[in-house]
C-alpha cells in the first residue's frame, strides 16, 4: 500500500532499478472483466505481483481496523478501470443474494427486540435496510448487465429485498406502537430503503433513455449537415464541373471530391462492402485522379464475385488500359445474376488491332484474355474506329449459358 | 433563333441557372427562369415552354410529395402542378439518391441528367426530349434493368406488360448502360434509330405506370442510380 502513494512510487522505482537493471514493466492496475466481486483484488495483485489470496487478506484484515480495508477497497473500485475488452464484465459471487441473506438473518433478532424489547434495535434496522437495499441497487445495476445473470434474476433479488423491507418496516411500526422505541422516526428508514430500491431501476431505464436520445441527436445532424452539404457544396462541385469541361483537371479534381463527399454523406459509417462493384468504383475514382479520363461504373444485379477475384483484377486491366490509351469517356457496366458475371468496358478512344499489338506487351493478352480463359471464362475485346469495349464473362460452374 | 426550343430553367441556383444558360447551344432559347416551386409553376403556366429543365430538389414544395420522404422533392410538386400545360420536363439532379429521380419520373419526367452533364449534352437531351423522346442515362438504364428483374432473367411474354420488359427493351437497356448512344445502340441490334427510340419510351412508359414494388424499393436500398 505504501507503493501506491505518489510519493513513495519514484523511490521504490529507482531503487529497483539500483538493484536489477531491466525492472519487467508493471502491468497497469486494472480490473479484469472476469471477477470474483469487482475484481479489485484481483486486479491489485497483478498489478503489484503478489498472491490474490494475499491480498484478499490485507483487505480483511484491514477491514476490521476500523474499515480502511472498506474504504480503500472502494477507492480501488471507483478509480480503477476495467481491463479493456469486448464482453461485458461479470463476477462470479453471487453477490446480490449474500447480502439478501445478510438481511434476512438480521429480520431474526430484530423480530426478537420487537416483542420484548432491548438495546441496538436502530442499528439492526439501519444495518438490514442497509444490507437490503445494497442487494437491490446491485442487481439493478450490475448484475443486470452481467450475462451469467440478467435482467429476471435482477428481478427476482429486488422483489426478494422489498418483501424484507416491508417486514422490517412492520417491526418498526409494532416496536413504536408499543412504545417499546423511543424513536418513531425510526419507520422513515425502512420506507426510504423501500423508495431507494424502487428508484433503482428507474437509474437503468434513463441510462437506456440519454443513450438513445444521444445516438438520435448525433443521426439528427449528421442528416442536417448532409441536407446541407447537398445543397450547397455538391451543386458547387457539379458546376464546376459542368464549366470546366469532362476532362480538365478542375473538374476531375471536382469529380473525385464529389465522390468522396456524396459517399460520406450517403454511405455513412457502414464499412464499405468489398464486392465487385464497390470496388471498381474505388478503382475508377482512383483512375480519374491520375488520368485526363472520366469513368461511369453503372452496376445491376446483385454480383457475389468478390473484388480479390480474377474478374476484378482484369477489369481493372481494362479501365486501366482505357484511361491510359483512350481517356475521355469511359463507361463500365456491371451486371451479375445467378449464372454469373458480365463486365464490360468501353472507351472511346482511337482502338486498336489485338494483332498488331506487340507480343511483348501483356497487358491485354495475359492480364485480361489469359486470366479469364484460366478461369473457365471469356474475354472479348471488339475495336473500332469509335472506341473499344472488352467484354469480360465469368460464368458459374453449374450454371449454363443465360439469357 | 425564333423557332428554337424554348426552354425554361428551374433550379434554386442563380449561379447554376445562368451557367447553364451560357452553356446551352443556338438550338435552345431559354424563355423563363424560376428559383421554387410556386414561381416555376407561375412561368411554366405563362410561358408555356417546350422543355422545362427542372431541378429535382427545390424549395417550396408541398414536402415528401406525400410518401413520406424526408427531403422536399420540390420537382415533382412543379410537375404535378402544371400537368394542364403541354410542356415536357427533362429532371436535372445533382443527387443520384435513386428515389428522388424515380420519383420525378414517375411525376412525368421524360428524362434524367446529373448536373456534371456539359452544355452539350444538356442541349443534346433537351432536343430529344423536346422530340418526345426519353432521356435515359446508364445509371437509369442500370437501375431499370435491375428493377424490372431483367438481370434475373425476367421477360415479358406480351407486348403491353407493364412490370416487366420484353427482349429488346432489355437489349436496349443494356447497352445504353454500357454506355452506348442510342445511334450506337441502333447499329449494334440492327435496327433504326427511331425504333431504340419508340423502345426507349416504351420503357419509360413502364417506369411511370408499373406498379412493380421492386421501383421503390430498390430505389430507396441502393441509395445509387
């Protein structure tokens, strides 16, 4: 413990340095997720690298030194964070029902003091209106999020704890009608407990509530600021465009701007889908920036080519090819459906002869013939005067020729 | 200049109105220009212009046209208000939000264009549809194909279904989403300019009056025409 005071912390680090030269880093103190309460001693003593059993102990045992070990063990609790991860924390103790329990043995001698009458009757109902509503506020709020336990068991416990406190409260009231305690007050505890217990799920409920009005509020803006965007800034690019002519470099930059922009906006902060489509939209994008070029990829159908397949990778052979020797316009069409997937790819450029295309030069007859011909598909590239389209076809095994 | 299309602009952008109105060819008088709902359907009445180049979002509008939409699609307002004049609208957007365009399509748009479009295309596209003929871009012709199941191998077996298209409409439609001309598209099935047309509109027809649920639908999931 004298470790963990700011003070002491640089001197105990020096001096372990003094005496080994490499001190192994301390892990951080954290609470695991996985618990037996809290996981404070756990996490204390992985932190410290001592036993947990030792630690447990320190903490009993300072506990009964008039409650440092309470009170120290609640500081931990408060500043101590959770170690990182994904599932919820839970803890293995089935702590709510202990102290249900604690409750229901101390409505025993308190019974007795109502019909005969004796010291310490305050402190039994301060401690079991204690005990009582502690087992309640956990459930609402720690065990309800716990997987092991859930929302019933919650339920349970807190009906379980009210039952205690109405009896607890129905002693006070016969101990005061009888005389037998001063202090009638002592009836506001048990109903205070009672109103604590009740309330406490109204805690979880709220949370719930500013959760969501939160996430609505963010949903709010961000379509606010798109309607805006979409006014303002997109029609400016779209003029820009229009005045700068297809393939200036203004209005390619304006192009690729818009894209970004309109994908933003529409597409949100759903991770983009890496199919064939998606992708070569990505790829076109990218093209446009370093060539005087402007491509339209137009999809239909619903394609399951993934974009690491073949398909994609000659496709992009294919736009690549038309944005570096054709530029201009190019047009990308996308159609899949259940026998497979059809791409085509047009450009209208000055085109060119497949034979008279040097031997040396792989770029069409590896990467786009040669690679769909290896995948059981076809490649077809159909050059004029007006432009050149390669149609590239990838049929399904168990699928025939379609319509 | 006396006999060009006469063409009004609405949109709530002075500065996109008067770029587009510099960048209209010789063939394109614009006579009108309105900047909401209620004053585009004032010039529209008094003008009566051939094409009405009209903005999908504007101000001013009735709100959601009554499905509950979010976002003001004042466009559709303007056509629905002025569907005792005959004119011909020709849907202008800056948004590729698929229910948007439908839905002003579905109002009677003969057609589609994003802003990005140069002047050229815009005066291209508003001769044809000052023609009476439709106007489709790829990505409309991507998102019909999808939505009339033609990519599931849908086809209609009689010539006047309305929910679904028939064999050429979807030859048609595949190769305006290919990005084809319809004079491309013309040459490569064979056929005469005037019947990719007369298709064209056929499948614009069946856009407007096809109760498919897919429209919408697929409209309001993809986000993307």
């Amino acid at each position: 413990m004298g470790r963990m005071t700011p003070s002491a912390a640089p001197e105990a680090a020096r001096a372990g340095r003094r005496a080994r030269p490499v001190p192994p880093p301390r892990p951080p103190l954290a609470r695991p997720r996985e618990a037996v309460v809290a996981g404070v001693a756990e996490g204390l003593a992985r932190h410290l690298g001592a036993p947990v059993g030792v630690v447990r102990a320190l903490f009993i045992v300072l506990a009964l030194l008039g409650g440092a070990g309470i009170l120290f063990y609640a500081w931990c609790w408060a500043l101590a964070p959770r170690a990182a991860g994904e599932q919820p924390p839970t803890s293995s103790a089935p702590v709510a029902w202990i102290l249900t329990a604690c409750a229901a043995v101390g409505l025993l001698p308190l019974a007795l003091l109502s019909l005969v009458g004796g010291r310490g009757f305050v402190t039994i109902v301060a401690v079991t209106t204690l005990a009582a509503v502690a087992a309640g506020v956990w459930a609402a709020l720690i065990d309800r999020r716990d997987p092991v336990r859930g929302p019933r068991h919650a339920t349970v416990v807190r009906s379980a704890d009210a039952v205690v406190l109405v009896v607890v409260f129905a002693l006070a009231a016969l101990a005061g009608r009888d005389g037998r305690i001063a202090d009638v007050l002592l009836i506001v505890v048990p109903v205070a407990g009672l109103a604590v217990l009740l309330s406490s799920n109204l805690v979880g409920k709220w949370r719930e509530l500013s959760g969501e009005r939160d996430k609505r509020i963010r949903e709010e803006q961000r379509a606010e600021m798109a309607a805006h965007l979409h006014d303002s800034v997109l029609q400016t690019l779209a003029l820009i465009q229009n005045r700068g002519g297809a393939s200036s470099e203004v209005a390619r930059l304006a192009r690729a701007q818009e894209r970004e922009l309109r994908a933003w906006l529409y597409d949100g902060d759903q991770p983009a889908d890496s199919d064939l489509s998606t992708d070569l939209r990505d790829y076109a994008a990218a093209l446009e920036l370093d060539y005087p070029v402007r491509i339209d990829v137009v999809a239909a159908g619903t394609s399951t080519e993934r974009a690491s397949g073949e398909v994609a990778a000659a496709a992009r052979e294919a736009m690549l090819n038309a944005a570096r020797h054709a530029g201009g316009e190019v047009s990308v069409y996308i159609e899949g459906g259940a026998g497979g997937v059809d791409v085509f790819v047009r450009d209208r450029g000055a085109g060119f002869e497949l034979d008279h295309v040097p031997s040396d030069r792989l770029g069409v007859r590896q990467s786009i013939i040669g690679r769909l011909r290896r995948l059981g598909g076809t490649a077809t590239v159909t050059s004029g005067p007006t432009g050149t389209e390669v149609h590239l076809r990838s049929a399904r095994e168990e699928a025939g020729a379609r319509g | 200049m006396a006999d060009g299309i006469r063409v009004v602009i609405v949109d709530d952008h002075s500065i996109f109105r008067s770029g587009l109105r510099s960048d209209l060819d010789d063939t394109v008088v614009v006579v009108g220009e309105a900047a909401d709902v209620p004053s585009a359907i004032a010039v529209v009445a008094e003008t009566r212009p051939d094409v009405v180049l009209l903005d999908v979002h504007l101000p001013g509008g009735s709100g959601g046209g009554g499905t509950g939409g979010t976002e003001a699609t004042g466009g559709e307002d303007v056509i629905r208000a002025s569907s005792s004049v005959p004119t011909r609208f020709l849907a202008l957007s800056v948004s590729d939000a698929a229910e948007d365009v439908v839905r002003v399509i579905r109002a009677g748009a003969r057609g589609y264009i994003t802003k990005g479009s140069s002047g050229v295309e815009v005066s291209r596209a508003v001769r044809a549809v000052a023609d009476g003929d439709a106007v489709f871009s790829p990505r409309l012709a991507g998102f019909v194909l999808d939505a009339f199941g033609a990519v599931a191998g849908e086809t209609a077996t009689v010539d006047d279904e309305l929910d679904r298209l028939s064999t050429r409409e979807q030859e048609v439609m595949r190769l305006i989403a290919r990005g084809y001309a319809y004079k491309e598209v013309a040459s490569a099935l064979f056929i005469s300019i005037k019947t990719v047309e007369t298709h064209v509109s056929a499948v614009l027809r069946k856009l407007q009056l096809s109760s498919r649920h897919e429209l919408t639908a697929w409209a309001s999931e993809r986000r993307l025409l």
